[in-house]
C-alpha cells in the first residue's frame, strides 16, 4: 500500500502552517511519501505528485484558522476564491458543484466531520484530487488543522491514521 500525504506553507498572514509543522515528523518510506506544497491554485501540483506517486490512499492536510478540533472534511465544493471578498468561480465548469471524499473517518475526541472545507486552497486541492482520481482505486481524505493544535498531538494523530490504514491491507 501506498500513502501520499500532504499539507501545506505558510500563507497570507501566517508565519507558519501547522500541518507543515505536523507532517515534517511524519517518516516517509518506499510507502508513504509526503509533500508540502505552495498554498497556490495548481491543478498540475497536486496531478504531477499522484501520477509519481500513484498512490492507493490519499491524505490532505490544510491549516484552519479557527476551532479546537481536526475537521474530517467530507465536502468538496467546485468554486474556487482568493479571498471572502473575491467572487468564488467554478474550478471545472464539467464537473459537479460538489463531490465527497472517497475515505471515510470516524471522527474521534479530537476531530468532527464537516461538509464545508471553504473556498480556498484546501478546497481547491480537494475538489482536484478527488476528481482526478474518480476512475481510480485511490482513496481520498481531507483533515483541517486548528492553526492553534499542538504539534506532538496532531502528529500522534496522524500516525494512528496511517496505522490504522496500513492494518487493514
């Protein structure tokens, strides 16, 4: 089996992104591999990675600026917009308006499923990665981190989620 996670850099005014704090303790082998991507609008980063990779499961990691849990986010919206000030356009006009992530979670005491991961990048990667891999075997979930979540915590977390993963091939 194999697992390509990602997260993300810092953004706007942020000095720093959890999840690039998080998954830099995570161990990557010939079955996981992780990668911090630019907080940018590419369809082509997210699609290079995969097509290297080809990985069976994929798991996205995005910074949350508010709450005290994870969001499992479910969601995938087709609109993609810089700003909340910005008019939202469609990321692909042949697609849906929405789609759902094909790897489902359980929420736990430090998480809760969500139907909204926004706008922005987070969704953006999302809504790409899910449709690119429709016709696929690959799995696809999404997680938002509280920009606030401590360090050790989220990286405990990530790695039951990969133990969990990897005990059931």
């Amino acid at each position: 089996m194999k697992i390509f996670i990602y997260g993300f850099k810092p953004f706007k005014q942020y000095k720093e992104n959890v999840t690039q704090k998080i998954l830099k303790h995570i161990n990557q082998n010939k079955h996981i591999k992780v990668k911090i991507f630019d907080v940018l609008f590419d369809k082509n980063m997210f699609i290079t990675e995969i097509e290297n990779f080809n990985p069976d499961i994929i798991l996205g990691f995005g910074q949350y600026p508010r709450g005290k849990k994870i969001r499992i986010e479910r969601t995938a919206k087709n609109i993609m917009a810089h700003s909340k000030k910005d008019i939202a356009e469609k990321i692909n006009s042949e697609l849906p308006s929405k789609i759902y992530s094909t790897l489902k979670f359980k929420p736990d005491n430090l998480s809760r499923v969500t139907y909204n991961a926004g706008t922005y990048v987070c969704n953006f990667s999302m809504f790409v990665n899910i449709s690119h891999t429709t016709n696929s075997s690959t799995k696809y979930a999404f997680f938002h981190i509280p920009a606030s979540f401590d360090v050790k915590t989220g990286v405990n977390w990530v790695n039951n989620i990969l133990k969990n993963q990897i005990s059931k091939t």
